[in-house]
C-alpha cells in the first residue's frame, strides 16, 4: 500500500505522542486523525503479563466488527497482553454482567463501548475500584476522567451534527425538510449529534427539522430498522427534501429501500460511510439526479487508541494521545468534495477510513 507525505507525517507524529512528546504535539488530533490512529510504535505495551478485556454492547453488525477488529489488532501487537473478549447483544442488563464476570475472572484493564450510557457507568465504576484500568469509548457513559475510568475518548458527536447539519444546508441551497434518524433512544451518540444540528439550523431559519429536537425516530442503527422508520417518515411528511441517519453507510441502505419502496425519487442523504453506500451512490445516481451523499468517517480505528490507551494506563506508562476528534466530512458527492468511492473487492459493511491491512478485519473482527 502506497502512503502520501502527508500520512507518513501523520504517522510519525503519532508515535511521537506516545513516546512522550511535548503537550502541543500531544494536542494534535488532525495527524491521529490523518493516520487512522495507527502507528508502529509499540512501546505501549510495557512488559508486565496482563488480561484485556474487550466488550462491545452491541456486537451485531459490521460496525462493530470494524471496531472490534481495531482494539484486538492493537493489543495483538503486545505479547504480553492475553485478550478476554464479551459481546453485550443489544442487551443492557447483559452488558453489564459481561463487566462484572470480566472483573471477577480478573482483567487488568477494560475497553468497551457503553452503549446505553449512564446505565452503564455504575459497572464501570465497579470495575474501576476493583482496580481495572477501564477505557470507554464511542459512547459517552457520563461520569469523570480520572474518577470512574481512566479516561473516554471518541469522535466529537456535537461537531458530526454541524458538520452533517452544513452538508445538509449545501445540498439543499439552504432550504429544505430534513429527517433525522437516531440509533436507540435515549442513546449519548445520537443526542449529541441532534443538538449539533439543533446548534446550526438555529442560525438557518429556512431549514426543518421534521422530527424536531427533543428526540428521534429510533433504529437500533440496523438497516431494516432504518427502513421501517424512513418508511414511517415518507408516509407522514409528504415532502423530505435530506435525510440525516447517524447509522454506518451499510444501515443507511435501509433509507434508499424506503424510498425506492414508495416509488419516490432520492433526496441527499448524510451519515457515517460505509462501503456498500459508495457502491449504491455509484449505481443510483443517473436515475436520481438530487441524489447525493455526504459521510462521516466510522470512526471505528479510535479503538486503537483506545486499546494503547488502556493497556499503557495498566503498564505504568504514560500516554498523551486526544481524546476528541472533530472528524468533519470524510466523503461527498457535492462539488469540491472528495468522491465516494466503490471498491467492489471489499465487502458492503467495510468503512474505507479504517485502514485495515489485508486479513486484519477478518481475522480480529471475531467476537469469540
């Protein structure tokens, strides 16, 4: 695989921060971002023995696989690091017994994924006093850095509102009707990413939102989900101009099949890539001339850092990587945008920002 200047910058600058660079390095998101979180650097690991525990509370589609691949891939680099992993099944009362079974067969450090939030934090907490290092990532379980975990990091969910909000705002010349779809309710992810575009099309007053602020049509961020409730959106507001969807690409699939199952023309659409959404732009958009997508990295290689992130806390050494990451649009069909693009080799859930070498995601994107 070929890499730009730019990236082999990115990827020096992040193994730098984790050999101890100086706090205006450390501050530098954009090059962790650049990298998809990768680096060579393995100091990280330290060299005393010690169990990961790996757990995502949702486990079930291709998303999750991404990310499982990129916290298992990271802490494969360590010899001395033995991985348990759980999957929580879209079940709370499940996730939270996988942390305290992980705590009772005696992990040292914990990365998981909170799915249903400050449900979640209580475990958490109980794992921490149990002296784990527990790194939560891409869903805010409330709490304090420090406190209740050693620290949470994620995607800024406030800043892909405004920047799904703006996508939107172009697409549609300023003025339009606009969906948003949400994954479970009441979940941190797609609350904090409603109130961003709440934040930006307070200052465009020609642009509605149709399901308005306070909540959303739940999907469960799964694709038949999301046609079931785009379907229920296309019966009840007879003019959609852009739809909103914080699912992946492949979950976004399911607003194109609502629309093509009412007989209706597409309309822009913006979420979270995915490799299969490329794929049905490319196939779709000489029949649908105000068909255009705008998406957002996965995300999912933040699990590597959150991998580093643990496995040092636990080692003793000290890692001054960020925490937040603004990650703008990472793809668009609109002018000046970078152009979607269809990779017909890889599979319809793969996410192009992810940066897998060949076999990875097969191979550590197991659940057992």
């Amino acid at each position: 695989m070929a890499f730009s200047r730019s990236t082999l910058l990115a990827a020096s600058s992040l193994a730098a921060l984790l050999l101890g660079a100086p706090a205006s390095m450390a501050q530098d998101a954009a090059a962790v971002v650049q990298a998809a979180g990768k680096t060579d650097d393995t100091a990280f690991c330290g060299d005393k023995e010690m169990v990961l525990g790996i757990h995502d509370g949702f486990g079930v589609n291709g998303w999750s696989k991404a990310s499982m691949a990129a916290v298992r891939s990271e802490a494969a680099k360590c010899a001395n690091v033995k991985q348990l992993v759980r999957i929580g099944q879209m079940d709370l009362q499940k996730s939270i017994a996988d942390v305290n079974g992980m705590v009772s067969e005696g992990i040292d450090a914990l990365v998981i994924i909170p799915d249903w939030g400050k449900a979640q934090l209580p475990s958490l907490q109980g794992a921490t006093d149990a002296g784990v290092k527990v790194v939560p990532w891409a869903a805010d379980p409330g709490g304090e850095n420090g406190k209740d975990y050693v620290e949470y990091l994620d995607w800024d969910e406030h800043a892909a509102g405004v920047s799904w909000a703006n996508w939107v705002i172009e697409a549609t010349g300023g003025e339009g009707n606009v969906v948003f779809l949400g994954g479970p309710a009441g979940n941190p992810v797609s609350g904090n990413a409603l109130k961003g575009i709440e934040d930006t099309f307070k200052n465009h007053p020609k642009m509605t939102l149709l399901t308005g602020y306070a909540d959303w049509p739940v999907t469960n961020w799964d694709a038949a989900q999301v046609q079931q409730a785009m379907s229920a959106m296309l019966a009840k507001y007879p003019k959609i101009d852009a739809v909103i969807n914080d699912s992946d690409g492949f979950a976004t699939l399911g607003v194109i099949r609502a629309y093509q199952a009412a007989n209706k023309p597409l309309v822009p659409v913006t979420s979270l890539e995915a490799n299969a959404l490329s794929c049905e732009y490319e196939k779709l958009k000489g029949d649908n001339p105000n068909f255009q997508i705008g998406t957002i990295s996965g995300r999912n290689w933040i699990g590597r850092v959150a991998a580093r992130k643990a496995i040092a806390a636990f080692q003793g050494i000290e890692n001054k990587e960020p925490l937040r990451f603004d990650l703008g649009i990472f793809e668009s069909s609109l002018p000046g945008g970078k152009a979607p693009a269809c990779d017909p080799n890889e599979a319809p859930d793969t996410f192009a920002s992810s940066g897998f070498k060949p076999g990875e995601l097969a191979e550590f994107g197991k659940t057992e």
